[in-house]
C-alpha cells in the first residue's frame, strides 16, 4: 500500500482560510457590534503628545521644580 502524501503546510492554511474566513469575518463584526461604546476612539498625534506633556509635568505644589522647567 502506497504512501499518502500529506498536502504542505502553506497549502492547508490557505485551505484553512479560504473555508474560515468568512466565519472569522462575521466573528469580528459581532464583536465590534458587541463592544460598542467601549471602543476607545484613536487618537490623534497631537492629543497623545498633550497628555504625555501633561503627565510629565511636575505637581504644581512642589516649588522645588520651580525654575528647573523654564516656569
């Protein structure tokens, strides 16, 4: 009896996909639809250079930063 020659892996994966992907699709609409309002907005360059502006600098309280920033 003949050996049977297993198909190569890239080919079974394309198989995989080409089956599957459409499932995977209409997966990833529900969630989409599922998570809603939750789904952060991106945001702009600018937006997220303005929080990390904002998150370095010093408390306004500590006055021993006072003048090392430029203030």
């Amino acid at each position: 009896m003949p050996n049977r020659q297993l198909p190569s892996p890239a080919i079974t994966a394309s198989m995989f996909l080409l089956v599957h992907k459409p499932t995977m699709a209409r997966w990833a609409i529900v969630d989409r639809i599922a998570l809603g309002a939750n789904v952060r907005r991106r945001r702009s360059r600018e937006e997220r250079n303005r929080e990390i502006d904002m998150r370095l600098r010093p408390p306004e309280f500590l006055s021993c930063f006072y003048g090392f920033f430029g203030e």
